[in-house]
C-alpha cells in the first residue's frame, strides 16, 4: 500500500469502521457500522439533492439542475423575453440546460472524489483500499484469478 | 416462503429466456423520444428513455402572451412530464421481463421507472429463508 491513497471522506470512514468492527467483534462495533452506514447514506444524498446553477452562453436564462441531471429550475430574465424570438428563447433555455447539466456532471465527479479520494485517472478502488482492509482486497484477487 | 433446489433449478433454466428478454427491452431504449405539454400545450419538452433532455420548445403564442416567470414554471412543468412519460414506458418495458415470477420492473430505480419502491424489497423478503 506504500504510495497510494486510502479513501477519504464518507466512504472512507464507512470502510475503516468496517474494517475496525470486524477485527474487534466486539459489540459497540455493530453500532459504530450502523451509524458509519447512515453517515454514507446521508452522504450520497446529499450528493444527489445539490443543485448546481449556470446561465446560457448569453445570459439570458438561468437553469437549475441536481445532479442527476434533472431540471429544478428555469429562470427566464425579463431581457430574453425582450430581445428574443420564441425560437431563440426555446434555444438559449435548452443552452443553459446543457451548460447546467455540463457542470452537475462535474461537480458530481468532484462530490464523489471528495467522498473517496479517489479520482479519475488515480489509483483504482482496489490499489486504495486501506491497510486494515487487506485481507479483503486479498481474497478479491484470489476470487478473481479463479476465474 | 424459502427458496428450494427446485426454484434454483427454474431459475438456471429461464435465466437464458430472462437475459435475452431483458437485453430485447433495453435495446433502443435511449433513443425513444417522450414529450411532456405545458402551458396549454404552449410550452413543450423531448427527453430520452433515460429521461436526457433533448429538447426545449417555446410556441410563439405562448411567449407572447405568459410572463417570463410563469415561462419557466411551465418549462420546468413540460420536462417533469415527459420524464414521467419516459419512467412509464420504461416500466412498461421491463413488466414483462421475468424470473421466477418476479417482474424485473420492480427492481428499476424509481427515478429511472414508475415503479412500486418497495416492490424489490418485498420479493426479496418473500424467497429469503426464514431464520
């Protein structure tokens, strides 16, 4: 494990009780693994429910969406009602959708790495499991050269 | 109810009927288009079977006559109800793929299908073991 990165966040304090909560077995732990598995759940919410927010390339609209990708908002200033046709409307309201969506799939990549430490292009799952979850990692390999 | 060498047995043996039935209702999936109306059908919105957006459309009668602010409720109303149109069909899609009687529709997420969210969680209980 010399050199790689352990998960950080959420997910890497979820794997660390884990890990701790097997070795000692003792009873405490069981709550520690609940509470640890309601702090990741509340986590990957949290990530879902952000709402991230871009105008299009002429500001003339505002859109809202989470991150999954999905419209919460459409905010359509006086000046694009104004200046613009409905075609050019309906253009720039789907542009700023776009631009939205761009960024939510960014900031998605970036709430996950947070809640990882790992990136893409960085070590893979496997290379950052933590040292007390070796044994794990191990029996995946064998589990995997048996196939 | 628990799972017996006979349930195992069926499942192997429709798992081949299973997986191409699935494969059949997800082909094409992403390149069906379901458009939600707004605003008196004034404002409408295309999205994917996956629920993407693909398209925003603002009627000229509709942009001259609703305010701007009332403009983007009736967006936003016109792409919820083509993302609703979109977890429909793909409900509809995944209904008859089956295993051991147990709809594969009921196993999609609920942002993904108009499904019961609590269908999955009920089968599985009903084929666990009793301990």
């Amino acid at each position: 494990m010399d050199g790689m990165s352990s998960p950080q966040g959420a997910f890497g304090d979820f794997l660390r009780t884990a890990a701790g909560t097997v070795r000692s077995g003792e009873e405490a732990g069981a709550r520690r693994l609940r509470d640890a598995t309601a702090g990741l759940r509340g986590a990957i919410t949290a990530m879902f429910t952000e709402v991230v927010r871009e105008r299009d390339p002429q500001g003339y609209v505002e859109a809202a969406v989470d991150l999954r990708g999905r419209l919460q908002e459409m905010n359509i200033s006086a000046y694009a009602m104004r200046d613009l046709d409905a075609d050019g409307l309906s253009q720039v309201c789907f542009a700023a959708y776009q631009v939205a969506a761009m960024t939510a799939a960014q900031t998605m990549a970036e709430r996950f790495a947070e809640m990882t430490g790992v990136r893409p292009g960085d070590a893979t799952f496997d290379e950052a499991v933590p040292d007390e979850m070796r044994s794990w990692a191990e029996v995946e390999e064998i589990r995997k050269a048996a196939r | 109810m628990s799972l017996e060498s006979n349930d195992i047995a069926r499942i192997l043996q429709d798992l081949p009927r299973f997986q191409e039935a699935l494969q059949a209702a997800v082909a094409g999936v992403n390149d069906e288009g379901f458009t939600g109306t707004a605003a008196d059908g004034g404002v409408s919105a295309v999205v994917s079977g996956l629920g993407g957006l693909r398209e925003i459309r603002i009627g000229v009668q509709a942009k001259r006559t609703i305010d701007n602010q009332t403009l983007g409720l009736a967006v936003v109303e016109a792409v919820r109800k083509a993302e609703a149109a979109a977890r429909e069909a793909m409900g509809q899609r995944f209904a008859n793929v089956s295993l051991l009687g147990v709809s594969a529709a009921d196993f999609l997420p609920p942002e993904v299908a108009d499904v019961d969210p609590d269908a999955a969680a009920r089968h599985i209980a009903a084929i666990r073991k009793p301990t």
